[in-house]
C-alpha cells in the first residue's frame, strides 16, 4: 500500500524528500525508477547498511512523505549520477548520513543542521546540568 505525500504531486527526480522518525526527519533523494507506480528513492540509514535505492514504501514506513525541494543548481541528471555513485557506501551518523548524501548529490557543502541542532541541544542540557 503506497504512503501519503504531503502534497498531492508525485515529485520529480533528484528532489528531496523526507518522513518524521520522531525525533528527526529521514531524507532521500527521489530517483527516476519507478515500482509499483511510485518512485524509488536514494537514501542513506543504518537499516540500509549505508546508501541504497528503496522503494517509496520502504522509505515512507507508513509515515506522510513532505517534499523539502531541489536545491543547488545541477541539472537533476547529474544529481542522479552523483547519489548513485555513492551506492553501498556505509552509513557514518557524523560523517556520512542522511542530510550528508542528498546534499552531495546537489553539489553543495555536506553538512546534517539536524545532527548541528542535536548536538547544541546537548551541549546546552550538559551546561544547565552543571549550572
């Protein structure tokens, strides 16, 4: 059974998309091969031993799929062949996540805000803790 998008609009190749894990939200990459008449989808987790293409479903866990966009300005081709270059490459939480990889197939600088933001969240709770 195919997961609810945000939007109605089944979104285009090389953009980005994401679903709640509670905490954060998973990013993936929607790429142009399609299953069960929904887009397979680029994306980098542990679950997955590192970056792998999934289907929607599988992506999705039965959670609402939101459309983040296309940032950068690389043609989607080449966003494509970037993220697919990157298949099997383990998952790192620090260095090589979620956020890490669909930036990099946009060509722009690899970095996690949310992984940034936890860390302050930590940083902070530890000095109240002190205080």
């Amino acid at each position: 059974m195919h997961q609810r998008l945000a939007s109605p609009t089944i979104p285009s190749p090389a953009t980005i998309v994401s679903v709640s894990r509670g905490i954060y939200r998973h990013v993936g990459l929607v790429t142009d091969r399609h299953r069960d008449g929904m887009p397979m989808v680029i994306a980098n987790a542990a679950s997955t031993s590192g970056v792998a293409e999934i289907s929607w479903d599988e992506f999705s866990e039965g959670k609402v799929v939101q459309v983040e966009g296309f940032p950068g300005t690389v043609p989607a081709t080449t966003a494509l062949a970037r993220v697919r270059s990157k298949i099997g490459t383990p998952y790192n939480l620090l260095n090589w996540n979620c956020e890490h990889l669909v930036r990099y197939a946009h060509d722009l600088p690899p970095k996690s805000p949310q992984l940034a933001l936890a860390a302050m969240g930590l940083l902070a709770a530890l000095f109240l803790a002190r205080a």
